[in-house]
C-alpha cells in the first residue's frame, strides 16, 4: 500500500493534538483502504471530515476502518504540523476539518486560517486578519475549535470567525478573502450592535476587564 493512500487515510480517521503541534499517525501493514466515493451522506463525503462535529447531523463518527483494535500498536508518527510557529496559544484545543483533499485549522490566539497538505504535512496557505485592539480587547483570544467548511460542488469556502468578531469568507484553495463575500471577503459582526468595543481603555495594554475594580471607560 502505498505511503499516500496511509496517511491520507490515518488523518481522516483521528486527529492527535497537543498544545502547539498535532501529529498524523500512519500505520504500516496490509490493511485495504475503504471506498471513499460515492454522493454526501448527512452533507458530507464519505471519508472526510467537513464538519467540526464529522457530519451535518454532528455524528462525530467516520466509518473508515483502517485503524482498528489490531493494529493501532502499530501507529507512527508521519508528520507534525507546528502550530506553534504562528504564535502562542495556551488553549489550543482546535479540531482540523478534512475535505477534498486538504485539512483546515486555525491555530494561535489571533485565530489564523491555514490549508494543510494531508500527505506531508506541509502548509498549503495561511490567512490572517490585523485586528489591532478589536483583537486587544477580545474577550476570548484563543484559537477556537476550529473553521467552518462549505462548497456547492465547485466553489470550496473556508468561513472563519475571529476574536474580534470578524467573519471571513476565504477561498479553500488559495486562502484569498472571497470579494463577493461582505467587504473584500470579511462582515464585521459587531457592525449596528452599538457596542463600543474599539474606544473601551485604548490607553492601557491589556485585554477587556469590565468589573467593580475596573469600570469601562471610554478614553
């Protein structure tokens, strides 16, 4: 069997993290690779995982069997993916999504976008957003679980919502803001809320601490 048929098929499968890295683990043996064509089942392909819960209906189950109770003393490492190299973040707990060939991950606590090759590991394209004290303030500075996939059988969409509250559209592909998408691929969720995010203690360094110790302030 040949090496990209296992790894491509061991990502699919499970997904091993740790704080800065994740590995994609590769077994080595005889097994047969099962059949991953065929139409969507619950809005997703057999053999990927387009959606952060596995499937539409959040199943969380993916019926590849290439790793099994047999064989799983056998898993090696094949590659790690360093999230680490785009930045900090003490809470990474992100789930990858795998469709058509590519997983997708967010990473650091800006929340950066990237397109990951499921064969080597390699980075494919990372997105980030300047977010300035939209991002200073943000109440939640962590990864997140993850990005959202979507595609109409041609068009592939990467959807990304990042701490200050800005949702992106980027091309699957490329990584590009999608121009049909809000403003140059990104709606700015906060927009007529009224909330006055931006102004709120522009004159300190730390994140956003409303409190009886630490009243909002507005200069």
């Amino acid at each position: 069997m040949s090496h990209r048929l296992l790894t491509s098929r061991t990502i699919r499968a499970g997904y091993c993290f740790a704080l800065v890295a994740f590995g994609v683990l590769t077994v080595y043996g005889g097994q047969q690779r099962s059949d991953t064509g065929g139409d969507l089942v619950r809005g997703n392909k057999p053999g990927e995982w387009r959606y952060w819960g596995g499937d539409a209906w959040s199943t969380r189950y993916s019926p590849l069997d290439q790793i099994n109770a047999s064989n799983f003393g056998a898993l090696k490492m094949a590659w790690q993916w360093n999230a680490g190299a785009f930045g900090s973040d003490e809470y990474y707990r992100t789930t990858p999504l795998y469709a058509n060939g590519r997983l997708f991950t967010v990473a650091t606590t800006r929340r950066i976008a990237a397109a990951i090759d499921p064969e080597k590991g390699e980075t494919l394209w990372m997105w980030r957003m300047d977010e300035g004290i939209r991002w200073q303030k943000a109440p939640r500075q962590f990864a997140g679980r993850g990005p959202a996939y979507w595609t109409d059988g041609k068009t592939e969409r990467v959807i990304v919502v990042t701490p200050g509250y800005h949702m992106a559209s980027l091309d699957a592909k490329t990584g590009r803001p999608d121009p049909a998408f809000g403003k140059d691929g990104i709606v700015d969720l906060m927009d007529g809320l009224g909330y006055p995010l931006v102004p709120l203690a522009v004159d300190d360094p730390g994140p956003l601490v409303i409190s009886d110790a630490a009243p909002a302030r507005h200069r």
